[in-house]
C-alpha cells in the first residue's frame, strides 16, 4: 500500500530550494492535512487557505507563497480541492496558479475569491483553461477582471470541455463579454451553474438578457443561472419567460437585486404554471409588490408542482400578498423554502406564517422568520436564514454543508448535479 508523502515536509524543503520564508498559515494547514485519513491515495481532499478564517491566525498567502506552494502540489495527486479565497494574490500569483493548472491532473476544486487578480492575470488563468482538463469549479468572484478579462473566460468556454461551475460575480464585467459568454454557453455542454452577478451595465437597452434569453432557449446543460444586479426590467424578465417555455434544464435562477414590477411577475407567474423543472427562484430586492406576490401564489397553488424554494424579500409586499402566499403553502406541498423578510407584516402576516410553523407546514430552518408573542399578538423576528446565507462565508468559519441555504455555488458539491 502507497504511503502519502509529508505535505509539510515537503513545503519546508521547497521553501528552502527557492529562498523563501515559510508562511506558518501554509504550514499549519498542510501540517493538519498530514492528519487527515482521506489522503490516502483513494479520495482527494481540499487545503482551505482561506485569509478570512477565524478560527486560527492567519497569515495571508502571497504570490511568492503561492509560488512555493504549487512547487509543492504539482505532483501531489490526491489533493483535489484548493480554497485561496481572500488572499492577497495578484496577476504574479495568478501567473503562478496558471502554470499550476496546465501542469497539475487531479484539481478539481480552486477558489480564488476576493484577491487582487486583475485583467492580466485573468488572461493567464482563462488560457491555462484551454489545455486543463480536470478542473470542474472555479471561483472568482471579487477580483478586478473587468470585461477584457471577461472575454477572456469567454473564450475559454468555447474550448474547455470539463468545467462545470464557473463563479464570475463581482468582478467589474461589461455588456461585450456578458454576451460573449452568453454566445459560448449556447454550445458549451459542459457547464451546469454560472453567476454572472453585478455586471457594470451603461445602456438600458438590456441586451445582456436577451442575449442571455437567447442562450436559455439552446443550452440543454445549464442548470443554475445567477443575473443579480443586472438593472432587469419587465421587458428583460420577459423575454427569459420566453426562453425559458422552450428550456427543460434550468433548476434555480437568481433574478434578486434588479427593477422587476409586478408587471414582470406576471410573466413569470404564467411560466410557473407550465414550468416543470425550475426548483430555486430568488426575487429578493426586486419591488414585486402585492399584486406580483398574488400572481405568484396563484400559480403555486394552482398549477406548479416543481418550485422548492422561493425569496421574496424586500419587495414592497403587505399583508395581502404575503398571506396569499402562505395560503398557497396549504396546498402546494412541494414549496418547502420561503424567505419574505424585509416586507410590511402585518397581524394577519404573522397570523398566518405563525400557523404554518406551528402546525409544521414551513419548518424554521426553512424561513428567515420565527414567531413570538408579546401580550397576547403574534409578531415575526428575523431569522439569518436564505438563499444566499452560505455564499460568501462558507468553508472560511465553518462547514458550508447546510443544504438549507440552497446557495449551490457554494455548497454543493462539483457533480452534485
């Protein structure tokens, strides 16, 4: 039987050879790694480097950290999950991280959330992504790749056959490559869950949705689709109605932070009522209001048997709507997540989510809401609970393995799907 080489060791070696100071983050993790039985040789495991952690000290990871440490991982074939996020990693270390992906065959894994990698060091990452052919998610939300590094991820689609999440949220994209990326998801097959979130949109002409309406209605593959903050609009909410009659694979889409009335729920009211496989659909900080609530509980009542969850929250919704949401709970059994914090409750609101969790209709790890009474009348606390509650944090304080959250991009595993 193969024994697994010292991880530590080898780092301690590798520091030496190339004259640099150990970091003793690095060290401490890669001492713990020794520790862990999942080593050897038959299952990978995952080196959490995370700079926002908060249970041990942290020293953060430098690009000549990063340099020392690929040195070490190069042939480390069992270790198959990389976290860097909130590091200080810049285009030098992503040059590093890109010579690693070409060289490496067992990561699968690689966060790189929250450093300071730019355009350059985009290019370098995108284009190690045309010859690797092990890496199935990757993370980049928060680096400063703007939309020439867009492009670049763009063209890596059209070529890269094996990744199958792709996190581009925060990083400062355009209108140019938003629609390149839609154009390559048309014949990517390989891809299962992309966030888009935040792009930097300068026209109100929602081209971007449409383009990625358009992609809806070819791509068989995707399953996860996050467009937050995209300035969307009824007539953009529209038009991913549309594709979305014609498309059998999408389970959870992220539509929270944008201009959606309750015009545009109405749209997405008549989807639900012949939608077969949309599961998770996140509205949050939209302005949907009563009537785009009863819309919704009409069809969840009625007709759709498939969502799972819904997020609701700030969207200017009273007691009307959200009461006809809850009363559409009593006969949709599917529905088993509702998050609607950040709306006008009123006694009949509490009234009636009070009645649900008592009687264990909606359980309380289910909601952001929990009752309790004051002199006699029912009120709603809030509960940090949602479906984003896992997606920055996870793994940098704690285990990410609530399934609760429903934020996929962060908890749930690669093939998961």
């Amino acid at each position: 039987m193969s024994v697994s080489p010292d991880l530590h060791q080898h780092y301690v070696r590798a520091c030496q050879n190339l004259s640099q100071p150990e970091n003793a983050f690095i060290a401490h993790v890669l001492q713990e790694a020794n520790k862990n039985d999942k080593i050897r040789w038959t299952k990978g495991i995952t080196l959490k480097i995370a700079g926002n952690n908060c249970l041990v000290p942290v020293q953060r990871v430098t690009d000549d950290d990063l340099r020392v440490l690929a040195s070490v991982l190069c042939t480390t074939v069992f270790v198959t999950g990389l976290d860097l996020r909130c590091n200080v990693l810049t285009d030098a270390g992503a040059k590093h991280m890109a010579t690693f992906l070409q060289e490496n065959s067992t990561l699968c894994y690689l966060n790189l959330m929250f450093n300071d990698i730019g355009t350059s060091g985009a290019e370098l990452i995108a284009r190690a992504l045309h010859r690797n052919e092990t890496l199935a998610y990757l993370r980049m939300t928060g680096n400063k790749i703007g939309n020439k590094g867009g492009m670049f991820f763009a063209s890596a689609l059209q070529i890269n056959s094996t990744l199958e999440k792709l996190d581009l949220g925060d990083c400062d994209m355009g209108t140019q490559c938003l629609i390149a990326i839609a154009t390559a998801l048309t014949q990517n097959k390989s891809v299962k869950a992309i966030n888009l979130n935040r792009p930097l949109l300068y026209s109100q002409e929602e081209e971007t949705t449409v383009h990625i309406a358009l992609m809806l209605k070819n791509n068989s593959s995707l399953l996860e689709l996050h467009l937050c903050k995209h300035e969307m609009k009824n007539f953009g909410v529209e038009r991913l109605c549309e594709a979305l009659y014609e498309n059998s694979s999408l389970r959870y889409l992220d539509l929270s932070c944008n201009k959606i009335t309750c015009d545009g729920v109405k749209f997405l009211g008549e989807l639900l009522k012949r939608n077969q496989t949309l599961e998770i659909l996140d509205l949050g900080a939209n302005r949907i209001e009563d009537d785009g609530a009863i819309y919704l509980s009409e069809a969840l009542a009625l007709c759709n048997r498939t969502l799972q969850a819904l997020s609701v929250v700030s969207n200017n919704v009273s007691g009307k709507g959200l009461v006809a949401l809850s009363d559409a709970m009593k006969t949709n059994m599917e529905l088993s997540y509702i998050y609607i914090w950040g709306n006008k409750f009123d006694e009949a609101t509490c009234m009636a989510f009070s009645e649900l969790i008592q009687t264990g209709r909606l359980k309380t790890n289910c909601t952001d809401v929990e009752p309790y009474a004051v002199d006699g009348q029912v009120h709603l606390a809030e509960l940090s609970h949602g479906l984003q509650k896992h997606y920055y944090w996870t793994l940098g304080c704690g285990q990410g393995t609530n399934k609760d959250a429903n934020a996929s991009l962060a908890i749930a595993p690669v093939s998961e799907y």
